[in-house]
C-alpha cells in the first residue's frame, strides 16, 4: 500500500485525560519503545479486540500456555501429561525447560476454539504444584 493510501485510512480523534494519567503514559509508551502515543494508543485498542474476540468460546484462535512449576510436587508430571494427552488435538508443539533442580518452565503452543482453550488453559495452570501460568492468545481472524 502506497504512504498516500495509507494517510486517507487515518481518522483522528481527541482523548482527554487527567494529566497525571497522561505523564505515566507517556513514561509508559517511552519506556516501551513507541514512537508516539497513536502507536501506543492503536496497541491497546488491538489488545482490547484482541481480548474481547478471544472471549467468544467458538472463536478460532492461536496462543500459548505457560507454566512455572516445581517437577517435585507429588504427581504433578503425570497430571500434565494426562491432561495434555486429553487435549493432543489442539496441542501444537510443547517445550520443557529445567530452570534447576526444583523449577521447569514449560510451553504449551495451542491452537482451537478459544472457549475449549480457555478451560484447557484453566485445568492446567491450576494444578497443585504450579506457581504460574498464563494464558496468551491470538485471533486467527484479523481484528
């Protein structure tokens, strides 16, 4: 798309924000990285849809599961891989790290209807013996 195109695409819009929530944006968007708050303010709103239209249980959708958890909790491995076995359909691909004698960190690539995902994501990082998980995802539509 040539840069002309591009600029008729564009619509502008004012925002009012207290001044004190503007400063910490704008320390935000610097510390990040963006150029200028419409790049910082375009990510959010896509973070926003993207959040909204994984919310919606028959939505396809790609992501990942990460899991931090201790290998020693009694069972724990075996939950996992029964769990995962549950769900081999919509497993992609899944790493393993051993982070050190206790730790693993492990990443789970999935792929399917995000309400499945979702309750998958749920049962998984709720084990007894996990200390942290998150859930990411993607829609495979554009938003």
């Amino acid at each position: 798309m040539k840069e002309k195109e591009k600029e008729t695409n564009l619509k502008r819009f004012g925002v009012s924000m207290d001044e004190k929530l503007l400063s910490n944006f704008d320390q935000l968007i610097k510390r990040q990285g963006y150029e200028n708050r419409s790049e910082a303010v375009r990510d959010l709103v896509r973070q926003a849809l993207v959040k909204q239209t994984w919310e919606e249980d028959e939505q396809m959708v790609a992501g990942s599961i990460l899991l931090f958890y201790d290998h020693h909790q009694s069972d724990i491995m075996e939950e996992l891989t029964t769990v995962q076995h549950e769900m081999h359909d919509t497993i992609l691909a899944t790493t393993h790290f051993h982070l050190n004698h206790h730790n693993c960190l492990e990443l789970i690539v999935v792929k399917g209807k995000a309400g499945s995902l979702r309750a998958f994501s749920e049962q998984i990082i709720s084990l007894k013996g996990v200390k942290y998980g998150k859930f990411t995802v993607a829609p495979l539509e554009d938003v």
